[in-house]
C-alpha cells in the first residue's frame, strides 16, 4: 500500500496502449483470464469487460424514459488542483488522469456540469463498483427496513438458520449494516489465503482451490465471533453477503430482482447493470455490481435529494437523514485511515467523510467513488482502474480535485 505519489506516471497507458485484448487473437500475454483479471495492468480492461470475464446477472432497467439528467456544462478540464500529498500543482483533467480516471461526473444543483471518459470507457459502458456494491445493496435494505419487511434488531440467527452456530447467529443487521459485529473476519487483498481471498475463490472470482468455499452462502458459517457486537468499526466485506443473504431469505427473492424492482427501476436507471454471481448463482453483494457511471450518479442523487425522485420518495427520507447524520465518530477512531478524516464515521454501508457537514461517500477498490456534499448541492461519482486494491495517495488526490471544483463551482 502506497501513501506517496513519487515516481508515478502523470498519463498512465490505457488497456489499449497496453495492448491488452488488442488483436484477433490478441498475443497470449495480453489476454485477459481468470487469474488475471483483476491485477494491473489487465483491470484497466476488465473492470468495463466483466460480463465477457464472469457470470453475470442482470439487474434490469425500467423499459420506460430514464430520470432526465439535465446539463449545464462547464469547462473545468484546466481549473487548477493543488495536490496536497504530491506536492504539485496541476489540473482537473490532469489528476483525472494520473489517477487512473476511467470515468467521472459532476452533478451540480440537479445538473450535469462536467463529465469526461478516459481509458476508452462510454458512457453506456458497465464499469464494475467494487464496494460501492455494499452501498446500493444497503439503499435496498434500507427500503425493506422500513417498508416492515426485515427487522434490523432480529439476530440473524433466527432468519438465517444455517448461521446459528457461527459467529453471527446472535449479531442483528444493526451491527453489520455499520460494519461493527463482533466476527472475525480478515481483509487482507494482498493475501490470497486471507479471508477475503477465500471470498475471492467462492464468488467465482479466482479458480477454485482444493479446500476453500465452493460458494458464497458457505463462507459466513465458517466465521467466529472474537468480541462483542456492536464495538468498533472495522471493515469486513462479508457483513454485506450476510445482509443480502437476509434480504433474501426475507423476501424470497434474489439480490439482483430485489435491487432492480425497489431502486434500479423506480430510480430511472438509463442501462441495465448487472451482479457477477458466484457457482450456486448467488451475486456478490460486496463488490460484484456493474453499472455505468451516471447511474452511480443517481444513487449518489438519492441521498443528495432526501431519498427523493421527482416527487417520489423512493429511499425513506429518515433512512437517509441518518445515513447522513448519525455516524459514530468515537467507533470510527481505530481504522487505520481516521486522522485523514477526523470527522469521519461509517453508516448504513456508505463511508462519512465528515459527519457535521454530512458529506458521505460509497466507495470500492482500485479508485471507486459516489461522493455526495449537501451543503454545495453536489454529487460526484469516478470510476477508476488503479494499479493496487487501496491507495492513500490517490485517494488524496481524488479528495484535492473533488474540494477543487467543489470550490469552484460554489464561487
């Protein structure tokens, strides 16, 4: 894990240039596989390729007219971006692209003032999410909540048998919701006999190995609990599969029909997105979300506009009020990132950047992002392809050129 930009490429080749998938056929050493998909430089493909890599399943569309994104298009391309832990100053468009920018959008007062695509990403193409994934999924389970259908205090146990011997038969979707139950669970990207290594293979992301989870369901019964539920946050993929696992189990119906009935439809989603979905053709809520970049857009706008669509209050306005507002700051003071974000919280799936100017953030690996700042009536989204699973560095760089045209745009 990087926290310096030194020695970076200011432009760095896109999956093209890279010769990645160029060629019929392309040369074995520039085809994409199941090992490596998802490591640089081949993710620079991959990541808007995942549907001719994985299984998918689609999360379909309303067949009507998508929710109008009105523009008012500004030339922000050359507006100057000081890059605080790069020590240098450059532009909009630039960071963009030292940062790996496969897509970005600014959305400002309901309109669309800047949007640019790199890498040669559309604006119809699906981009995988990542852990922005946890964040669409919670918005469901937010909706299911408090629409009667799921009780967030119920231990899990008791609506998921099969896991009322592991660790979370007594933790309540409280607790997981804001990543605070008590099981063990290791997330470690670099190792691939780590817990989420082992995610890996039972998805369907990796080949299986001898021993390992053959699917995703069979992974959360092997968890134990090492301490009391409901302490600190701590950051574990798996609290989302359980989730969605409760989801399911309370609606009967399957993660992908369930966000494409209570969000992707009535939303006004303009592309159908899709799940990759693991050997029992469970999808991976944590991270297996594809979609294109305007539709992260309009989840982002969801929580900008009070869970309002029109005049349709699709996300229940209390369910995003507290999103926005109810973080715990004294749970968030042990993650290992926290003096960066010294308001920080976490909440519902969604990351809080500061919790008294209520801007939040989804938020996956490799440079994904839903940012949404009330107070200056803005969202913003960027679809990225770094070259490792976390970064500090451009992380920080992404927070210079998001304050940069925040600033902008309210002078």
């Amino acid at each position: 894990m990087s926290d310096t930009n030194s020695n970076r490429p200011i432009k760095p080749l896109s999956a093209a240039e890279h010769g990645i998938m160029v060629g019929s056929p392309p040369p074995p050493e520039k085809r994409i596989t199941h090992e490596n998909w998802d490591f640089p430089p081949y993710n620079r493909w991959s990541f808007q390729h995942v549907r001719e890599v994985l299984p998918t399943v689609p999360i379909s569309r309303d067949s009507g007219s998508a929710t109008a994104l009105p523009e008012a298009m500004q030339d922000l391309d050359n507006l100057p971006v000081s890059l605080k832990n790069a020590g240098r100053d450059t532009t909009v468009f630039s960071a963009l692209e030292s940062t790996y920018t496969d897509g970005f959008i600014v959305i400002h007062k309901g309109r669309v003032v800047y949007e640019r695509y790199l890498n040669d990403m559309t604006p119809a193409t699906l981009h995988l999410s990542q852990s922005m994934a946890k964040s669409v999924t919670g918005t469901v389970c937010g909706i299911l909540i408090h629409s009667g259908v799921i009780d967030r205090d119920q231990p899990i146990g008791e609506i998921i048998p099969e896991l009322s011997e592991s660790g979370y038969a007594d933790a309540t979707l409280r607790s997981l919701l804001d990543m605070r139950s008590g099981v063990r669970f290791g997330e470690d990207y670099t190792d691939p006999n780590d817990d989420i290594g082992k995610v890996d293979v039972a998805a369907g992301w990796k080949p299986h190995r001898q021993g390992l989870p053959t699917a995703m369901q069979d992974l959360p019964q092997t968890l134990v609990k090492e301490r009391e539920h409901g302490g600190n946050f701590q950051y574990r993929s798996i609290e989302t599969d359980v989730m969605a696992w409760v989801m399911e189990r309370k609606t009967g119906k399957r993660l992908a029909q369930l966000i494409a009935e209570e969000l992707w439809q009535p939303m006004g989603a303009e592309q159908d997105a899709c799940f990759t979905v693991d050997r029992g053709g469970y999808a991976l809520a944590e991270g297996g979300l594809n979609a294109c970049l305007r539709d992260y857009a309009r989840v982002g706008l969801l929580y900008l506009n009070d869970g309002m669509v029109g005049d349709t209050q699709l996300v229940p306005a209390e369910w995003v009020r507290e999103t926005r507002q109810d973080g715990d700051k004294q749970a968030f003071l042990d993650y290992v990132y926290a003096s960066h974000y010294p308001n920080g919280a976490y909440k519902n799936q969604f990351w809080i950047r500061d919790v008294e100017k209520q801007q939040i953030m989804a938020r996956g690996v490799f440079g994904q992002m839903i940012y949404v700042d009330p107070a200056n009536d803005l969202v913003m989204a960027k679809l990225s392809t770094w070259p490792d699973f976390v970064d500090l560095g451009y992380s920080l760089d992404t927070m210079d050129v998001i304050d940069a045209v925040a600033a902008a745009l309210a002078d």
